[in-house]
C-alpha cells in the first residue's frame, strides 16, 4: 500500500514530473489524499472515492463512488449494478 498526499501539488504537470502516473501503474493499493489535485490524471484508472464532508459541529457526510466495472460495492451488498447515492 502507497499513501500520496497531493496537498503541495500545484498541476498535472508537476505530477507527471515526479512519476504520478508510473506509481499508479504499480500493483497494490494507493491511497491519495486531496485526489482533487490529480485533474483528469485519475479518470482511467478503476478506483474507489471516498469523500469526507463537514455538515456542522458532530456531523460529518462519508460518500463512497466506485469506479469499477462491475462494481465493486454493488457486489459487497449482493446486487449487480451500482447502489445509487443518497
């Protein structure tokens, strides 16, 4: 598992520069913190989203976006499509 934090990224271009793209190549997990920052780069890879919102104080909104095909999630819950987002 690799950990990439993208907070310091400034363009797709300085990704390109250190290697982004060849680490994604690599096998295993990668886990990216501020994804964001990646532009396009991520959009032909299969990957899993998961997105943190602040709604107040205590509460926080968790999404999760599967971009496999089939999907993954679909799959943990038992059905063969996607589970839409609420």
């Amino acid at each position: 598992m690799r950990h990439l934090d993208l907070y310091r990224i400034d363009s797709e271009g300085e990704l390109r520069e250190v290697g982004f793209e060849e680490e994604l190549e690599k096998p295993g997990v990668t886990v990216i913190e501020w994804a964001e920052r990646a532009g396009d780069l991520l959009e032909l890879y299969e990957r899993i989203e998961i997105g943190f919102e602040v709604l107040g104080d205590d509460a926080r909104r968790i999404t999760v976006r599967d971009f496999y095909q089939p999907s993954v999630i679909a799959g943990c819950f038992g059905v063969g499509a996607a589970v839409p987002a609420y």
